[in-house]
C-alpha cells in the first residue's frame, strides 16, 4: 500500500495511506491528494512557507505523479525542483520545510521519464532516463560542484518582485532608492537589514539598531547566518530564503 510520511526536520508526524484518502474520495471520481496550508487540503501543512494550494498527487492507473501547482516556494523531488513527476519508492518530496516521504511501488516505465523545471523558465522539458544522463554528463562542469545562488521569496507582505536572487556581495533591504530589495509603506525604514555573500555562505544583519529582524520567528541581534528554509522577517515582509543551482 502507498502512503506518505510526513516530517518537519527529524521528526515524524505523521503517516498518511494514499489509498485509503483516495477510496473515501471514489465518488469525487478525481484521483488527487491535495497537499497545503489551507484546511481544506487532504494533507494540511500549517506553515507559512507552504501556498494554501501548493501541490499534488495524483494516482494515474497504477502509478503515482506528485504536481506543483504554481506555488510561491516550489516543490523539490530530491533537491531538484519540478513542475509534474511520477514518485518512486523513497523518493522525498520537499515543501517549505517540510519534507514528504513516498513509500510506493512503480513501474519501470514510471521511473523512466521524468520532468524537469528550469527555475526562472516557463517551459518544461520531458527526457527518458538515457537522454538524462547525457545531458548531465554534457552539461558544463558537470561532476563538479557548482556554487549555489542564494534567494529570497516573498512570503507575505509588499515588495516591488516576488522573488530576489542574491547575486552581489552586498544586498540592501529597505526603501532607499539604492536597495535592492525595496520595502513599501510610509513609514518603512531607508535600510532596514543587508545581506552579505562570502565564500562561506550568506549572512544577515541589522542595518542599525532598532531594525528588528526575526528569523523562523525568533528575533536576531547582530549577524545570522541564513541556512536552506529559514524564513526572515524584515520590517513588515516575510520572505523565505533558500538556495538554487
């Protein structure tokens, strides 16, 4: 039987059989498992990292596909971010900062396509398990390992782009004309917090005191290193950092 495991970091909590969730489902005559923060999902996840409808699994014959549905974060199938794509055994799917574990049997062809979703691109590329390989080993400095960009996607609150990619040494969050993460409202700050890119990974910090800065809730004096997941809130906004490449 197929069932999903549900985790926040280590913990467990709570195991969830596809099957059964699908069976009290037969009269809808849909084959879906809703996944998100609004009540209304088959599986609720109550985070603010998560989209009210962020994903999900649908049975098609024996098979079983997991589908993003144009949520804020993404979804990650093993790290790798995807638009629609069959599950296989022990395959981890990754929502905010939860993970789900798919324990299932599927079928050779299953595993044999899948897609893939280039961040920042509309398209989606379709590729059989040979091909795949190919294009990696094609790809430039492929086997090596490659520096991870550093983002921040806009969770709630008003900003003026939904997601900003951390690409200079230095990145200002505030209203001054200068920054380049540019916080709304009357009274928000000219600079509010910086972020700072070194060859050990990202940092962020205060601009000046009194600029409160909270990270996954708990708020932060000085500098805090910015780890995959964690959520900042700066001012009135709420934004969830996470690496990409």
């Amino acid at each position: 039987m197929s069932k999903i495991t549900l985790k926040f970091k280590e913990a467990v909590l709570k195991e969830i059989l596809l099957d059964n969730i699908l069976e009290d489902k037969k009269h809808l005559d849909k084959e879906i498992i809703t996944i998100g923060r609004d009540q209304k999902n088959d599986v609720h996840i109550d985070n603010l990292a998560v989209s009210s409808f962020h994903a999900k699994i649908i049975k098609d014959g024996e098979r079983f596909f997991v589908e993003d549905l144009n949520s804020t974060n993404g979804t990650f199938v093993n790290d790798k971010r995807v638009s629609k794509i069959p599950l296989n055994n022990n395959d981890v799917i990754t929502i905010g900062k939860h993970t789900l574990i798919f324990t299932g049997e599927q079928t050779e062809e299953a595993d044999s396509t899948m897609q893939i979703k280039k961040t920042g691109a509309d398209k989606t590329i379709v590729i059989d398990a040979k091909s795949r390989k190919a294009l990696f080993e094609e790809m430039p400095g492929a086997g090596a390992s490659a520096e991870r960009i550093g983002c921040l996607s806009v969770i709630d609150g008003s900003t003026d782009k939904p997601e900003y990619e951390l690409t200079k040494r230095l990145t200002t969050i505030g209203k001054t004309e200068t920054a380049e993460i540019k916080l709304k409202g009357l009274f928000a700050p000219k600079v509010a917090a910086i972020v700072n890119r070194a060859k050990e990974g990202y940092q962020i910090s205060m601009a000046e005191k009194g600029k409160k800065i909270k990270i996954n809730g708990e708020q932060i004096e000085g500098r805090h290193d910015l780890k995959d997941g964690d959520v900042v809130e700066v001012w009135n906004v709420k934004m969830q950092f996470f690496l990409k490449g």
